[in-house]
C-alpha cells in the first residue's frame, strides 16, 4: 500500500511504487545499511524493534533525487501468519531547521550571559576598586588636612602664650609656620576645588600662544630651592625646534610643577632629574590628516619608579602608587589634575619606567606652527 499521504511527500505514483522493494524511496548510499537494519527489525528481540520503530530518523528521497528527513514510526502486526510492517514517514525537515535555529540561538545565548557575566565582574572589581581607592583618599585627605591645621592651631596657640609673657624672639619662628601651614592647607584645598571644575567643566582656559621654554624655565626657578635641600641635579636639554604652543600659562605651568615636584619628592638624594623638549610629528588620522606637529615634554628621574601594572591606572582619580604610599604626603589628585588639564588641550599624557631605573612621565601639546619669514635686500 502506497497512501496519498506518500505520494503527495515522495511524488510518485501508486503504481510507480506497489510492488517494489521500500529501498527505491532511499538514496543509493544508504540502502545497504537500511537492508540490514530492516533485518534486524524483523529478527531481533520486540523491545529492540520498539527502539528501532519509534522516532528514528531517516534520510529519503523525492522522485526526482532531491533528499530530506523523515521521521519514521513502524508497527508490525501479523496477517495470515505473514508478518506486515505499517511504516509512517513524516518530513521533519523544519522541525530540523528549527532546532537548529533553537541551538544556535541557545549557544549564543550562554555566549552573551558568559560575556555579560564576565563585564559585570569586572565592572564589579573595577567599582570596588574605585571604592577602595576613595577609602584610602579619604583617610589620606583627612591626615592632610589635620596636619596643617593642628600646626596652625598650635603655633597660634603658642605664640598667644609668648605674647602674654613679652617674650617675643621666636613670634616671627611661629608666624612661618602659621603661613607655611596655611598654604599647605590651600593647595590642598585649590586641588579639590580643580578637580571638581574639571569634572563638571567648569574649568575655564585663557588659550594663548606660550612658549614652553619659558614655562619649563619659570618652574625649575619655582622648584630649586626643593631640589638643592635633597641635592638634585635639575638638567634642562633645549629644544632645536620653536617650542611654541597655544595653551592656557597657569595650567600648564601648574602641571610641569606637579610633575616636577612628583619627580623630586620620590627621587633618593644626589640624583639627577632631567627635562627635554622635543617637537615630533604625530601619525596622521581622520582627526589631523596633516599629522600637525606637537611638543612632547619628557620629565626623567632616577626614582623609586612606578609598578608597571600602574602605569595607566596612576593617572586615575584617588589612586596613589602603592610605592608611593611613603609618608611623604599627598592625596592622590596631582596626576588626575594633569591629565584633565592636558586632555582639554587636546594633548596627552603618559608615564613609563626607565631601563636604567627611574620613572619617565611625558605629556604633549599641539604644536604653535611658526612660517619662517627671511628678510633683506633684494
């Protein structure tokens, strides 16, 4: 028997097909196989033909050759003591299809939850990270600010005891430290007060064309009486191009000073701290085509370095280095400042380790472009 069910699924006519052997409705490399498995059916124990005649999928084909799968259910039942196989095929060639849709979209779905899950760690470890290093500001910003405020406190106190007893030889001892103190306790102050104009944007620049020499030299003059009490050696190398830039004098001045001093509070006695000039021509991209010019500054020391898997992350809000957790001060914003300050020139800011040992931090700006005018007689 040949149903209409069948001939509407194998395109064959019933006559095409009564008679002959199930194996025509196979493709020709799978009718041995199939022989030997139609044996085992008929000759093997009833549960092996339960398993075998239930589900099974099988490869056919159409009258013209075209293959699919179909899902097979067999009974066997008994006519005049002559063994009759019912065979139900039912095409499943869409269900396949969508259990493959099924299965890859599950794969990807465990993809994007490893992915997902793998972001949220690391955002976690990153937010706890930022969490531990506010911890730390906030003790360190604290001694900070107490230090200064309890010699305020103290010299006022004292020198209001030598006032009432007339004795005045050490007022003027007390009234330094007193201002020393306070001008502490202000740039300190002024740093929290930057960082937080910066992070809202507040931060208001006077571009104006400087020439970064001048800036180098006026700081150097601000920090040499720090380097001669460790006794540093600050070496200047002039620069053999125009180091004219447009950027705002006090911020940039601000950041050659925090470097500087960085430099020379981490720098061990009788080392050499040296500043370079250097116009270098940018690789050109969508931003600047031209690859305009920009002047890199380079700050070199000979001390205790820095982690080299701290390199990026010291430049960050809150963070200190935890080699320079010394006791020698500070709150952690100097380099933040920095970077913020460079970043709204549109320069950059880095930081390595010498070979030699040391730490090299250099920052860039866009270079002034200055045209060469000759004149004379003609």
């Amino acid at each position: 028997l040949f149903s209409y069910g069948a001939v509407r699924l194998f395109v064959y006519e019933v006559a095409e097909v009564v008679g002959q052997p199930l194996e025509m409705l196979l493709p020709e490399r799978v009718r041995d196989r199939h022989r030997a498995m139609v044996e085992q059916f008929f000759l093997g124990p009833s549960e092996s033909r339960r398993m075998m005649g239930e589900g099974r999928r099988l490869t056919v084909c159409h009258r013209d050759g075209s293959e699919f799968v179909a899902e097979t259910s067999i009974a066997l039942s008994s006519v005049h003591n002559e063994a009759i196989a019912t065979v139900v095929l039912r095409d499943v060639t869409e269900q396949i299809r969508a259990e493959a849709m099924l299965t890859q979209y599950h794969t990807r779905l465990e993809h994007d939850i490893a992915q997902r899950t793998l972001d949220l760690e690391a955002a976690k470890a990153k937010a706890e990270s930022a969490n531990l290093a506010k911890s730390e500001f906030l003790a360190n910003m604290s001694h900070e600010l107490r230090t200064p405020m309890h010699a305020i406190m103290s010299f006022a106190s004292l020198g209001t005891e030598k006032l009432q007893h007339h004795t005045l030889e050490k007022l003027p001892l007390y009234l330094q430290r007193i201002h020393e103190s306070g001008a502490r306790l202000l740039a300190l102050l002024n740093g929290l007060l930057d960082l937080s104009k910066l992070e809202a944007g507040k931060m208001i620049y006077d571009m104006q064309p400087h020439d970064m020499a001048v800036l180098v030299r006026t700081v150097v003059e601000q920090v040499e009486l720090l380097a001669k009490q460790k006794s540093l050696t600050l070496i200047v190398h002039p620069c053999d191009k125009p180091t004219l830039v447009l950027c705002d004098g006090p911020r940039i001045i601000q950041v050659l000073y925090n470097l500087l001093s960085n430099s020379i509070k981490f720098t061990p006695n009788g080392r050499t701290i040296t500043m370079a000039m250097i116009q270098q021509m940018p690789v050109a991209d969508e931003a600047s085509p031209q690859g305009l010019p920009v002047l890199a500054v380079t700050i070199r020391d000979e001390g205790i370095g820095i982690p080299d898997d701290e390199l990026d992350t010291v430049f960050e809000k809150f963070v200190q280095s935890k080699k320079t957790k010394t006791g020698a001060g500070g709150t952690g914003l100097g380099l933040s400042i920095c970077r913020e300050i460079v970043e709204a020139h549109g320069g950059t800011i880095s930081a390595v380790n010498n070979v030699e040992g040391g730490s090299a931090f250099t920052f860039t700006l866009p270079a002034v472009v200055v045209d060469t005018v000759v004149t004379g007689e003609i």
